[in-house]
C-alpha cells in the first residue's frame, strides 16, 4: 500500500512512486465512473447492506444523475447519484457527499421521497406487480417496494464516534422511550456511512467493505495490491492514463455538486441575516432600555421636585 506523498498538482488526482497517475472518487464526478460497472456495484452493495447469501443481490440495473421528474417550484428536477434498480424489485440511492451543511438532513430525507416514489412508479410496472392478478394488484395498491437510501459522507455527520455506520428508519416515539423500539417497517430506511470516522476506527484492510470504503475515502493509493478482477477493474477504471483528454476536462468542469454548493451559499446567507437580526434586536433592546432610563430620570427630578423622599422614589422605581 503506497501513500499519497506525489500529490498531482490537480487535488482530485494522486500519482504513485512510478508516476502513475489516479483518480480518487470521493469527487462526485470520479465516483460515478468507479461505479459504472454491474458487479462494482453490486459487491460495494452486497457489502454495505452485509446481505448474507440467501438475501444478496444478484442482478441489477443503474443509472447515473436519475433524474425524479416531480414537480418542484424551480421546475428543477432533482438528480440522483447513482440509481439501482435490483432484480428482485428493490430500489436503491447511493449519494457520495463531501460536505454537511444545515440543510443536508432535510436534502436526505427530500433524495428519500424522491426514491420511494420513483420506486413505487417503478414497482407498479414491473413484471412481478404486472404479472399479478387484477383483484391481488387492487389488494396490493399501496404496497411499497424496499427502497434503501445510501448516504457516503466525507464528513463527519454521526454523534456517535464509536461507529462508522449507522441505519435510520421510522420507530415509535412510544417504544423508543419504554426501550423496546423495534422498526415500524424496514422496506424504507437510510444507510449513513461516516467516512472519517471509518478511516479512524478500520485500520487496514480486512472485509470487502474496508476496501471499497478505502477506495472511495482515500483513493486507489491507499488500498493494498489485489487479484480479485472486480477490485482490479476498479482501480483500473480510476487510472488516468485510461483516459481521453476531452473525457478527463469533462470531467473537470463537472467536478462539484452545485446543489450542494448552491445549499452551502442558503447556510451562510441564513446564518448572517440570523446575525443580522440578532443584532438589531439587541441595538433595539438597547435603544427602548436607553428611553426607559430617560424617562425614570425625569420622572424622579419631578418627585424630588415636589419633595419626595429619596428612599420612597428609589422603591417606587424597584416596583417596576
């Protein structure tokens, strides 16, 4: 396993001993090309979920950038990483993030309604619900297919920094509190992978997901030397002497998510009128104090002024 010491001059490139030069996918863009094969997929999959061998996927389909054709105020339709759509009529999301923002939680769970509703369009028309009965696919209307929303964070996003990965679903706020919470239901739920703290707690390569996580994280550099074809390919697919000139300044000019930039510029600008704001209701806060003062002022020079005792104004004004 090498380290990244001969940094390209380009941050989204390394270059190991010999001068070969790699892609690392933790950029949008270069994790779409290290996912843009059938089995890649299907194995980071398979290792995420730690699906055994009765529950593994077998065959899929995927899109990159999926566009959720619904309805938005910006008539923007929202764009999906990388979609799967498995054999067995499961629907998955997986999203590669590099920054957290004050929003990125309401992103979540905005990619999550888009999935589940892209997959119960889907599920609807797939040849298992088409092969139905009429009267089973009436009975089955609103039956959801399992839709799983993966969330690959470069930053750090859990509390707790005792794992790496967690998963999110819908509970009881009832049973949470009596200690019994169990899932309402896991045909929905969230993957949230924390990279950093993966990188701090993993050390070295032992399990099929330390190496993809690795991968993604760190960049080919920093995974050991393998036979295994797919994660041959992988690392092939990452090497830029592969490349095509115009595939690789493509790749430059789509290097960073701009809804993720265009959420960071919503976070700064919120967070300075909040400033703002706070501001100018303690200059006005000042302001109505200052006017009080004034007016306590004038009112005790005219008591004084009509002989009043000092200690009865002094505990006329206490009362206030």
């Amino acid at each position: 396993m090498s380290n990244n010491a001969n940094q390209s001059t380009k941050k989204y490139i390394v270059r190991n001993e010999q001068g070969e030069e790699f892609l690392l996918p933790k950029y949008a863009a270069i994790f779409r090309i290290l996912m843009d094969d059938k089995d890649t997929i299907r194995d980071v999959l398979n290792s995420l979920l730690q699906l055994d061998h009765d529950h593994e996927i077998v065959d899929l389909e995927y899109e990159f950038e999926k566009p959720i054709d619904i309805f938005m105020p910006e008539n923007d339709p929202a764009r999906l990483d990388v979609w799967v759509h498995t054999k067995d009529n499961r629907y998955l999301n997986i999203e590669m993030q590099n920054k957290v923002h004050s929003f990125f939680f309401d992103r979540m769970q905005l990619y999550n309604s888009y999935l589940t509703l892209r997959g119960k369009y889907e599920y609807n028309r797939s040849p298992y619900f088409q092969g139905l009965s009429e009267e089973d696919r009436k009975y089955r209307y609103y039956e959801l297919p399992e839709t799983v929303s993966i969330w690959l964070c470069n930053s750090s996003i859990l509390q707790s920094k005792d794992i790496y990965k967690d998963v999110w679903t819908t509970y009881s706020e009832y049973e949470v509190k009596s200690g019994n919470a169990l899932p309402i239901s896991r045909k929905n739920r969230y993957i949230v992978v924390d990279l950093p703290n993966f990188l701090r707690l993993r050390k070295g390569v032992k399990t099929r997901e330390d190496f993809w996580l690795r991968l993604i994280s760190r960049g080919p550099l920093q995974v050991p030397e393998t036979e295994d074809p797919i994660f041959v390919n992988a690392r092939e697919r990452l090497r830029v002497s592969r490349m095509k000139p115009e595939l690789l300044k493509a790749l430059e000019a789509n290097m960073f998510d701009h809804h993720e930039y265009e959420a960071l510029e919503a976070e700064a600008f919120l967070k300075g009128e909040a400033r703002g704001l706070a501001s100018g209701m303690e200059k006005g806060a000042q302001q109505e104090r200052e006017k009080s003062d004034a007016r306590d002022s004038k009112r005790a020079e005219y008591f004084r002024s009509k002989g009043v005792p000092e200690d009865i104004i002094s505990e006329g004004f206490a009362l206030k």
